[in-house]
C-alpha cells in the first residue's frame, strides 16, 4: 500500500488561498507535492505564504513548482507526470465582473479539462475538483428547503439572472463531469467535487482573495452601511482537510460535497456584530445597520465589483452538509471561530 512519503499530489493555482492551504495539509500529513502557477517569478513569494502558514523547511523541501496556466496546454503535462492525486483548485475569481462572461467562463471550463485530460493521460488515480456552491443553487427561485448536492444552478433563465462566475462554477463543473464519464478518460480516473460556500479564515501575507474582500470592506470603513446580504461559511482549513478526505476515502469518488458549517446564513451585520463584541477597536467600526437593497442598486451603477452581490441580495441560502460529514466524517468550524481567525490574520499582517 502506497504511503505518504511514496506519494506525489498535484494541487493546481498554488499562489491562491485555498491551494496554499491545501498544500499546508498535504505537505503535514508527509506527501510530496507539486503545484502550478503562472509565474515561476512567484515561487519565492508562495513559499512565504506556506513558511506563515507553519510549514517547515523540511517539509519545503518536498514541494516543486511547474509554470502552467489554464488557457494554454504548456506545462500540464509535466505537471502532472508521477501523481497519483490532483487537486484542481485553480480557476479564475475577479474581484469585478468581466466585460464579457466568456472572459471568465471560457477559461474555468476549458482549463478544467485541460488539466483532466492531462490527469488522465498521465494515469493519475483521482482528481478532487474545486467547484462552487456557485454551482448549486443560482439562476432560479429561491426555495424554503436546504440545497443538496443533487441540485444544479441554472445559467440560462433571463428571470433569473446570475454573475459570470456563478456561470462559469457551474459550467467548468458539468464539463468536468461530462470527461470522466466520457471514452476520453481512458484510464477511468476518478472525480470528486468540493462545493464550498464563503470561505474565509486566516491570511498567510498580505494578498486578499476575493472572497475575504468582506471581511475588509467590514473593518477599513469603506462600507458604511451593510448590504441585505447573508452567507453561510466555511474556513480555508476545513476546506483543505475536507479535499484531504475526498482524496483518501474510497466512496468518495463520482461525489459531489457541499462544504459549509453548521451555524446556518449570518447577515453582513451579524458579521459586523461578531467583529465588535470579539475584537473591538480593530479597524474601523463595522456598519451597524442594514442598507436598503434599491440603494445598493444605484451603487453598483458606478461600483463595478458590487455587481458581483446583487443575485444574493435579500437572499438567505440555506444548504445540507449533512453529506460530507456521515460520509467523510467532515467537522467544520463554527462561524464565530472563523470571522475572529480571519481578522486577527489581517490584523497580523496589516491589511486593516
């Protein structure tokens, strides 16, 4: 039986947030990994990140980088030579819409199966896909039950519009499912997909993805009043160890997990309140009242990345994680514990 050591992984876009932690876990838990990035410039950079993030420089030294990106087949197969597992977690996140949707869906579906068919090619045994809740539950009506992993979100129903992320999560996904279960998965690698919903969680430097642009917008003032916005949540850690479980459970392959904690949807100003009762005098007061949602409206008109908010405006999502936990035995952490972790890291590194 292979062990850790005798192991090589591939985690795809190691400059990101996420990919940086699922490198942490990997690298602890004594496999050898490789990971991509667009620049090889960036190297030194992400492994700073990874120093912050406790890794030591034993464990460094079994990680290696490859210059690949999603819009050309370069490096991929070089990649991916001698794994056995492959996270791809790379996929493009604007801050603001593009001009184009296609700007951004083109790249996540065909980067996606660029990198399976490299997978594949290669006789990788499994690649864990990092897919969006994105991918669940946008483009159609809200509903009172739970989203579950057997929904989709819906792309084209003009009653029910979504951003071009939402779109592109949803559309790299299905194109992801459609190859493995295609004769151009010759060698019958397997697939899981990770759903997450808002991940937040500590910093390792001073780069915020998009996803934490929340948690800055809360505390440097910029947001005076908040939004009709609620978010279920779920830390960057537990999203590394729930990719760990898709990897090495068995029953995981041809799965798709929603991954999100236990404490239900916190409103933007629930958010704020945690920030004040916990870390009071950090940043500047987070909004302590709610903005009316034909306001938020007008601002998107001259704000470009408000555009990415209005779909969830006065929306409360509701999802079972039921799932990854019977079947992966999956813990997340709970909300407080998360948005404190999140600002003390950006207090640490001085991003408020």
């Amino acid at each position: 039986m292979a062990t850790p050591s005798s192991t090589t992984v591939l985690v795809t876009g190691g400059s990101g947030f996420i990919a940086n932690y699922v490198i942490l876990a990997l690298l602890s838990a004594g496999y050898t990994v490789k990971t991509t990035i667009r620049n090889l410039s960036r190297e030194a950079e992400v492994r700073s990140y990874l120093t912050n993030g406790g890794a030591t420089a034993s464990s460094l030294s079994r990680l290696s980088f490859t210059a690949a990106s999603l819009d050309s087949d370069d490096g991929w197969a070089e990649a991916v030579k001698g794994c056995t597992y492959v996270h791809h977690v790379a996929s493009p996140f604007p801050t603001e819409l593009p001009k184009h949707e296609d700007d951004i869906i083109i790249p996540a579906r065909e980067g996606t199966v660029r990198v399976l068919k490299a997978a594949s090619a290669a006789g990788v045994k499994r690649t864990i896909l990092t897919s969006s809740f994105g991918a669940v539950a946008y483009g159609q009506p809200s509903r009172e039950e739970p989203w579950t992993e057997d929904d989709w979100s819906v792309v084209d129903d003009p009653k029910h519009p979504t951003t071009s992320y939402m779109k592109s999560k949803t559309i790299a996904e299905k194109a992801a499912w459609e190859f493995i279960n295609s004769d151009a998965n010759a060698s019958k690698m397997e697939l899981v997909a990770i759903l997450p919903l808002l991940v937040f969680g500590p910093v390792l430097g001073k780069d915020v993805s998009t996803s934490l642009e929340i948690a800055k917008k809360l505390m440097d003032g910029s947001m005076p009043g908040a939004p009709h916005l609620s978010y279920i949540f779920v830390d960057v850690r537990d999203i590394a160890s729930i990719n760990m479980l898709a990897m090495t459970t068995p029953a995981a392959a041809s799965q798709r997990y929603i991954a999100g904690n236990d404490d239900g949807a916190f409103s933007m100003l629930q958010i704020g309140n945690v920030i004040r009762e916990n870390r009071p005098g950090v940043g500047k007061k987070p909004p302590s009242f709610e903005v009316p949602n034909f306001v938020v409206h007008l601002l998107a008109l001259w704000d470009k990345p408000i555009r990415q908010i209005l779909p969830d405006l006065g929306k409360v999502p509701k999802a079972r994680n039921s799932k990854a936990k019977e079947e992966l035995g999956w813990k997340p952490r709970g909300t407080q514990e998360i948005i404190v972790d999140t600002v003390d890291s950006m207090v640490k590194y001085g991003i408020v």
